[in-house]
C-alpha cells in the first residue's frame, strides 16, 4: 500500500507527541491485518503502532466504531427451532443424531455424525 494513503494525520501545531489516527487510517491498517496469511503484530510493526492499538482498533471495526464494517464480516444468521418429532411422526431416540434444516420450502435432514466440512457447503449452498 502507498505511504500517501497510509499515513497518520499530524497535529496542526506539531508540539503534541501524541499521534492521532483519522478513521480512515484505521480501518486501512485494520483492513490489511484481517487479510488472509497477515500478522496483527507484524503489520503494527510496519506501521509503527503497539500491536494492542492495533486489537484495540481491530474491535472498534468489527463493532462499527470505525464506520460501516464490509457485508462479508457480519455474520448470517439462520432461525433454529428445536423439536423431539420429525414431520414425518418419526421419533428420534437418545441414540440417533439428526439434523433437520428447513430453509423456505427445502427441508434437509441430516442423520449421523455430519462433517463439519459438509455441513458448512450445505448452509452456503442455501444461503446463495
């Protein structure tokens, strides 16, 4: 990244030695540790920061503090209803696992032990 996009705004009177961030700033720096393969404490490293600043702001993003946070970092949430009896007037004992997912008119039951691995294309596939 530029220097000219990265770098920290400066105290108009320059007698103040505590540095001050803009937003923008923060949310590059934070931005460029979330990449996937990035060290939190190596990219403080580079810009000169505390790696705790760094988690600091790090929090402020995922919360919003630091402007509007990217679509693909909130999370998707699916309603879940717990029952004893399947629609089918199935019972399932202690010793079965099912799981049944309704998304719209689909419905998929899942019996076993489910592949996490799976069960993450599966959830994706309906969320698509």
């Amino acid at each position: 990244m530029s220097d000219s996009v990265l770098s920290p705004s400066v105290p108009a009177t320059g007698k103040s030695t505590r540095r001050r961030y803009t937003l923008d700033y923060k949310r590059q720096v934070v931005e460029q540790s979330l990449q996937p393969g990035a060290s939190a404490a190596g990219v403080a490293r580079e810009h000169n920061i505390n790696a705790n600043l760094l988690h600091t702001w790090r929090w402020h993003y995922r919360s919003g503090l630091l402007g509007t946070t990217p679509v693909n970092e909130q999370p998707a949430l699916l309603p879940v209803q717990l029952t004893s009896a399947m629609a089918d007037d199935t019972v399932a004992t202690s010793a079965e696992r099912l799981l049944s997912i309704r998304c719209g008119e689909l419905h998929i039951t899942l019996q076993g032990e489910v592949d996490p691995a799976t069960l993450k294309t599966v959830l994706a596939s309906l969320l698509a």
